[in-house]
C-alpha cells in the first residue's frame, strides 16, 4: 500500500468543492463562494463590501422546511478592497495587486473578505496563463496561513473556483503544489497532488518533477517512491527528467539509506523500455552511482558500451571514473582514462587534470602532477587554484618548502586570488618542518590579506607537533595563536598539558594550565584525568587525592576514570588501607565501581594473599552485572596459584572459557607455575599444549617456570629439553634461566651467540 493510501492528509475521498450546510432554526441550505463573476467588471457594485456573498441552492424535496431569509446581505462599513478587485481584473496589472498584501488585507478587512477577494485576483491571473502572479499571491497567503498557525491542509478546497468549474482551478492547484513544495511543506504538496487527481484533473509532468526534486531532497524516501509509482501507474507520464531524479536519488543515496545500484539500473532499463531517451545527465549520474559503491571497472564497461551504441558521453561521465581510481590510491590507472576520454575526441577539462594532479601528490608523484600542469596550459586550460593547492600540498609533503614557496609567490603575479586553503597548506608545511618563524609570517599575511586567521587548523598541527615529540614547537605555534588574538580552546589546551605529563614535566603542566585560563582555558574532565594519571605514576596517589575537591570548586565531577587511576596508584604503593577509603569515598559519591575498578581491589588482596576478600569482590561485580575481563580472572587465578589452591584456580579458568573470555600467556603461565609447585609436570604440559593449540606464544617466564619444575624434580634432561626448545623458538633466556639451570658466564655467553647466529 502507498503512502497516499496510509496518510489521512493525502486520502483520495471525494472533495470536489468546498460546501457547508448552515442551520439557523429549522432553515436549511447549502452555501457556494463562487471565484468569478461579470458584475466584477462595475466598480460600483463594490462600494460596499459583503460579508459573504451567498448563492442560495435549494433542496426541492425539502422546500417545505426552508424559509426564505428576510435580508441576503448585511451592509458593512464602506471598503476599498473589492474596487481594487474590480480595476485588477480588468487590467490584470500586477502593480495594482502589489498595493495591498495579503497580511495587510487581512489586518484591515479581515480573513473571510480578503481570502475571497485573494481567491478571485489569483483565479483571473491563472486564466490569463499569468502563472509567476499566482505563485506570488499563493506563496503569501501560504505564509499567512504559517504565520496564523491555520490548517494548510484546508487551504486546497477553499481555494477552489466552484465544484461545475474545477477546470478552470487546474493552474491555481498546481501552483499551490508547487508553492507548497518550495517552502518544504512536502506533506501539503503530496496532499494536493491526491486532491487534484481527485476532482479529475491532471497536473503536468513539470510541476511532478519539481515536487519529486524536492522530495528527493528532503530525503523522504517513502514519499518519493510512492509518488513515482504514482506517476507511473495513473499519470502524468514520467519523462526523462523524472527517471533522472529518481537516478539520482538511488546514485547518491540519502539520509537513513546507502546508494541502492540495483534500483538504479532498474530506473535506467525502465526508462529505455518505456522509450525515454536517458540524457548524458542521466548516464553521468548511473556512473557516479556505480563509482560510489566501488564499481569502478563496471563503471568504464559501462561507459564503453555506451561508446559503442553512440550514446552521449561528457567530461563529467569521465571524471567519475578518474576520481574514483585516485581515491583508491591508483592515479595511474586515472591517466589512462584520460588518455581514452581524449582518444574519442571528448576534451578534458579542469576538473579532470585537478583530479589527477590531486592524486598523483597524494602518493608522492609531484613530477608527473607538475607535468600535468603543463599540459593543461598547453592544451589553453588555467588551471584552478585547487590544482595549485594540491601541487603545494605534494610538496609541502615532501618537504620541499623553498619550492612551495616560491611556487605560492608565483600564483600571485598571475592573478590568483589567496585563500585560506593555499595558506593552511603552507603554514601546516613550515611548521611541520619546525620553521616557525615563517609559519608565523605567513599568518601575518592572511590578517593583511583580509582573511581570517582563525580558518588556519591550528589544534591538528599542536596535535601533530606534540605526537612528534616537539612540545617547544607546539607552544612555539601556541604562541603564534595568542599574539593574533586567537584563544585556545580546551582541547588544544590538554594536548600541551597532556604532552607536558607524557615528559614528566608535571609542574610545567600545572603552570601552563593555570596560565591558560587567563585566556579563557576552562579545565575539564580530561584535564584533570591527565594530572592525576601522571602523579600515580610518580607515585604520588595521596597528591592525586587532593585534586578531587578543586575539581567539585569547579563544578567538574570526577568520574570513574579519576577515582579508578587513584586507587590503582595507592595499590601499587601497596596500601590498601587508603585505596579502599577511596573505594567507599566513590559509593558514597554516588559513582558505581567498574570492571577496572573492581580488578585493581581483586589485584590488591590477591598480591597480599587475601583471597577471601578478592573473591568477595569478584562475585560482587558479577552480581552487579559486570562482566569480568581476562586481566580480573588472570588476576584471582595468579592469587589462588600463589597460596597454592589450584582447584579453585582451574575452576575459574574453565568459567572464563565457558563465558567466552580468552586466557592470555600470563593466565597460562600462572596455572603452568601452580602445578609446577606440586610437581604436576602432567598438568603443566597439557597447558602448554593448549597454549600451542590456541597460538598463544610462550614467553621467557612461561620456560623459566618449565624449567624450574624439572629441576625441582630432578629431571635435568627434560629441563635442557625445554632450554633448546626455548632458544629453537627464538626467545633469549634470561638471568633466571641460566640461574636455574646453573649455567656459568662463560656458557651464557657461548648460548647467546649461536642463539644470535641461529636467528
């Protein structure tokens, strides 16, 4: 079922003409507004203005029940509007209607009088082919009926000539789609649509396409489909344009849905069977949208067959494939295209060499991007100045900066206008290079210029700068930033902080932060998720703790992440007193413990052998429905191997199995440890067999504990067995190995150069 059929705004039921039965005591009669009448062409007749002129029609079956009404017309005061009327519909003259809008009228005469004198102007401008009048008088009317907040879906039927006469309404009702379609009042147009088809006429193939476009647009997919269908089945016949629109609107794809390629091609077959002729705007299109998807090697198919039925092929259909070879990092399979275009004499033109020069200088090729330059002017094409930039962008890429700008210079005695594109890249290329001082330059200029300085992208560049690990060069351009009067902002602001605590220069983070919100900085979550992190790791938790009450001064709740880093910082200073203090400051906080968190409590009490409590731990999270990670098992399971209960340590083990959680070498090497302290070497084996079974690689721990097991044993040969296996796999041994094993310097030595040797 289609839309029109579901929406009851669009129903198709009979509204031929607007009527309304009147009750006044026991008289009954229907009332008609007719548009047009002789008597207009008498100014007098309209020296006073009626409330509503009345044609009584009388039900003869119920002549009995009607009395005749003493007075037809009550007198009102005196109006000016229905001569205007008069004179208009005798000279048609758009001027005079331009004297009085439609909110004016309704101010001073009231909606009922203007609407019908409106209604009357707009239907003499329609029959008069005057279609440019009528959608001016329509859109106003339109907006008042916004404005006033009235019903649009009313606004069809009132506007009507008469239900014998809807014949003469067929332009006024068409043009009303369209106004309401140019105003994005979509559901108003398809309304009107269905209501035009109702009362028998037939809008043209014009004002469907126009109302399509729009539709296609606004991105309603349900309309577009349903009134193509529409179209299609009852009329007007789609043309060429039509099958286009709805190309496109399957080529490009729209909100809420991909480029449908299937529908396209159906659209463009249906199109050549119902004998539309596709245009080179309708092939181009089917081409775009077959690139988009990725088709790009049926895209050019495409284009050949279209060579060889002497279809009409442009520039634009080329491109398309151009285009789409250099996003796939393949501008040389792009030329070759371009030589084809040129062999079946189609010219290229300025698009389709920037394309490639752009491609070409994304992969490093600025030679043969400079010779495509060339050949556009010798072929009497300027290129553009996003040709330019993409050649500038090559070599700024290559650090060719002299080049670049000499090159940027050049641009500007041949008559290029700068734009703040052309100098992003060249200020981005200087301060890569670490050359601040003409960065800085260049900046400057842009202000003499007229250009905004603002538009320069200055935080990817402190970002870049701060991951190459050049901090001075990022406040260098920080800097910069302050002495244009540009502030920065609160993310550029934590990339320096954050860069400052990576070098451990926690006090210089701390001073620039507070420097910074003398220009407006606003410190956040993540700011002080920074600082914290850095003092833990200083093994500064309790200095960590202490920023906590200035983050609530600020009006900055600390979240999870603040109280997680600063109970792992005092667990790794194993004081569990204080983390667990912590722990009940954050429930009482409101703020509901994480996996992470819960793992660091499991972690403490696991290290001092508190396997009760960790437990207890570990079956609270569960019961507050989170879900243990690998590190929370491997942790419970290296507490339980530790004191030596390995029932409960392989109990966990198979849980974390059964719920999907996958082992690490750590979990492993933990349990292959526990067996080995009771000398189940039976045990330590199958594990390492499902660590081979499961490609999880051994490390130097997971053979030193092997080894040790053997030796506790007294199995020497097996303990060397796993030494050779261990250097056959590539993995040095250590101290701990040649300790365990009781090999001397000497030997050590001696092992590790074949080792080297074997490798």
């Amino acid at each position: 079922m289609s839309v029109f059929s579901r929406s009851r705004k669009c129903s198709f039921q009979s509204n031929l003409y607007r009527s309304l039965v009147i009750f006044r005591g026991n008289c009954r009669f229907r009332v008609i507004s007719t548009a047009s009448s002789t008597l207009l062409l008498e100014d007098h007749v309209f020296d006073y203005s009626p409330d509503r002129v009345e044609a009584y029609v009388v039900d003869t079956n119920l002549i009995d029940e009607i009395n005749i009404p003493q007075r037809r017309f009550h007198r009102r005061k005196k109006s000016k509007l229905f001569p205007l009327v008069g004179r208009v519909l005798k000279s048609l003259n758009w001027e005079i209607t331009r004297e009085m809008r439609f909110f004016k009228a309704v101010q001073r005469y009231g909606f009922s009088h203007s609407f019908d004198a409106y209604r009357i102007i707009v239907h003499a401008f329609a029959l008069a082919g005057m279609e440019m009048e009528v959608h001016a008088l329509l859109r106003n009317i339109v907006c008042y009926y916004e404005e006033a907040n009235m019903d649009m879906y009313e606004l069809f039927p009132s506007i009507l000539d008469s239900h014998k006469h809807v014949w003469r309404s067929r332009i006024v009702v068409v043009v009303l789609m369209r106004v309401f379609a140019s105003n994005s009042k979509l559901e108003n147009a398809v309304d009107v649509f269905v209501q035009i088809k109702k009362i028998g006429l037939q809008p043209d193939i014009l004002a469907c396409n126009f109302l399509l476009k729009c539709l296609v647009e606004a991105s309603r997919v349900d309309f577009v489909r349903s009134l193509f269908e529409e179209l299609k089945n009852s009329g007007p016949s789609p043309n060429v344009y039509t099958y286009t629109i709805m190309l496109n609107f399957y080529c490009k794809g729209c909100l809420g849905q991909d480029i449908d390629i299937e529908q396209a091609t159906e659209i463009l077959k249906d199109m050549e069977r119902s004998g539309e002729r596709p245009t080179v705007v309708s092939y181009s299109t089917y081409i775009h949208g077959l690139c988009r998807v990725g088709c790009v090697e049926l895209a050019l198919r495409f284009i050949q067959d279209l060579k060889c039925r002497n279809q009409p092929l442009n520039a634009y259909c080329y491109n398309a494939i151009i285009h789409r070879f250099c996003q796939k990092g393949e501008p040389y399979q792009g030329l070759k295209v371009l030589e084809e275009m040129k062999n079946q004499n189609i010219s290229p033109d300025v698009y389709s060499y920037s394309i490639l020069v752009d491609g070409f200088c994304n992969i490093g090729d600025i030679v043969t991007g400079l010779n495509l330059i060339k050949e556009m002017e010798h072929n009497n094409i300027k290129p553009s100045l996003v040709s330019y930039s993409s050649l500038l962008k090559g070599l700024c890429k290559s650090g060719i900066m002299d080049k670049s700008l000499d090159m940027f210079r050049n641009l500007g005695c041949l008559g290029y206008e700068y734009d703040c594109k052309v100098y992003n890249i060249l200020i981005n290329g200087f301060c890569l290079q670490g050359d601040m001082d003409s960065a800085k330059k260049l900046l400057e200029e842009m202000t003499t210029n007229n250009l905004d300085p603002s538009e320069f992208r200055f935080i990817p560049i402190i970002h870049r700068l701060c991951k190459l690990g050049v901090l001075e060069k990022a406040l260098e351009l920080l800097s910069t930033m302050l002495q244009i009067g540009l502030s920065p902002n609160t993310y550029t602001c934590n990339i320096i902080a954050d860069e400052y605590c990576k070098k451990g220069h926690l006090e210089k983070a701390l001073k620039f932060i507070i420097a910074m919100q003398g220009y407006g900085f606003i410190p956040n979550s993540y700011t002080y998720s920074t600082i914290i992190n850095r003092l833990c790791k200083d093994k500064k938790p309790e200095k960590a703790w202490e920023l906590l009450p200035q983050m609530f001064k600020k009006n900055i709740l600390p979240g999870i992440l603040h109280y997680a880093t600063i109970v792992d910082g005092y667990a790794k200073k194993l004081n569990p007193k204080t983390a667990l203090r912590l722990y009940s400051r954050m429930l009482k906080a409101g703020i509901m413990p994480d996996t992470v968190t819960y793992t660091i409590l499991i972690n403490i009490f696991c290290h001092l052998s508190k396997m009760d409590e960790a437990y207890g731990f570990f079956k609270e999270m569960i019961e507050k429905g989170l879900i243990p990670d690998t590190i929370c098992y491997t942790s419970l399971i290296a507490g339980f191997c530790r004191i030596g209960d390995m029932n409960k340590a392989w109990a966990l083990y198979n849980d974390m199995l059964h719920k999907g959680c996958l082992p690490n070498v750590v979990t492993y090497t933990c349990l292959i440890d526990g067996y080995c302290k009771l000398q189940r070497m039976d045990m330590a084996s199958l594990l390492l067999h499902e660590m081979n079974k499961n490609n999880i690689a051994s490390d130097v721990v997971t053979y030193n504990v092997l080894i040790a097991g053997y030796q506790r044993l007294g199995q020497i040969k097996e303990a060397y067995n796993v030494f050779e296996e261990m250097k056959k796999n590539g993995i040095f041994p250590d101290d701990i190995t040649y300790k365990t094993l009781g090999l001397n310097t000497d030997v050590v030595t001696e092992a590790c150069k074949q080792l080297e040797e074997n490798i």
